[in-house]
C-alpha cells in the first residue's frame, strides 16, 4: 500500500537554527523550508527529504535513523571532516555477523562500506556505500 510513496524521516533538534545551519551549510543539503520554519525540511537525491523539528525534550537514539546510499565515501569523510564533522564509530560487527575492516572512520565490510557521523542536535546518521551488488 505504501511502497510508492517517499517517506522522510524527523529528527529532533535541541536548537532549531543551529540545525538549520548544519543541514543546509555543513551537508550541503538544499532548505526546501523557508528559512526559520519549524518544522525545517532540507532535500536529498531522489526526491527524498530529512524533516527535524525543535523538540527540546527528545534525546535522539546512539544509533543511526536516517542513512544516505553515496558513491565515494572516502572523499565524502573528507569533506565533511574538513567542514568540523564527527565521526563516530560504528560496530565492527553489525553488518551480517561479518567483521568489518577500519579505515579510518570507514568501516569496510566487503558488501558495504558504512560510516557515522553525529549532527549538530546528536542525532547520529549514517552514509553506506554498496560496494557489491545485493544477494538476490
């Protein structure tokens, strides 16, 4: 029933502007909100949109909730590294019981590649990169 309609999810934010700011200037991500609007939404590849909200009282999980699908994710740490972007490390064991490989913040599990980084409100995201195709 729901498998052609885009889903976004929402994530609390502490401070709204500061999270406005992250998700526009530091991910690159393009405000499709007007600026100072609660609830902020900012558009990723696809059509597809990350939505938060100024919930002041919510602490977001440790773990990720929202995960971007990228192609070149060793220059993608890169970059966000050089924009003031923490890294955090996932579980070497959490893909398919398979042991991960780290490179630096990367973590290589043969099928997928997959790091975290913690926003500016503590929500934690995640960027994965296939790297073989999916077992039929």
């Amino acid at each position: 029933m729901l498998a052609a309609f885009p889903l976004n999810p929402i994530l609390p934010a502490q401070d709204g502007a500061r999270a406005e700011a992250f998700y526009r200037d530091v991910l690159g991500l393009r405000q499709l909100s007007p600026p100072g609007a609660d609830p902020m939404a900012f558009g990723a590849g696809n059509g597809t949109m990350v939505v938060l909200s100024e919930l002041r009282d919510r602490e977001p999980p440790a773990y990720p909730v929202v995960a971007f699908l990228v192609q070149g994710i060793e220059d993608i740490v890169r970059a966000l590294e050089d924009r003031g972007v923490e890294f955090v490390a996932p579980d070497a064991a959490s893909f398919a019981g398979v042991e991960a490989v780290r490179r630096g913040p990367v973590l290589d599990f043969g099928a997928v590649r997959s790091t975290w980084l913690r926003d500016s409100e503590g929500n934690v995201l995640a960027l994965n990169e296939l790297t073989a195709p999916p077992a039929a």
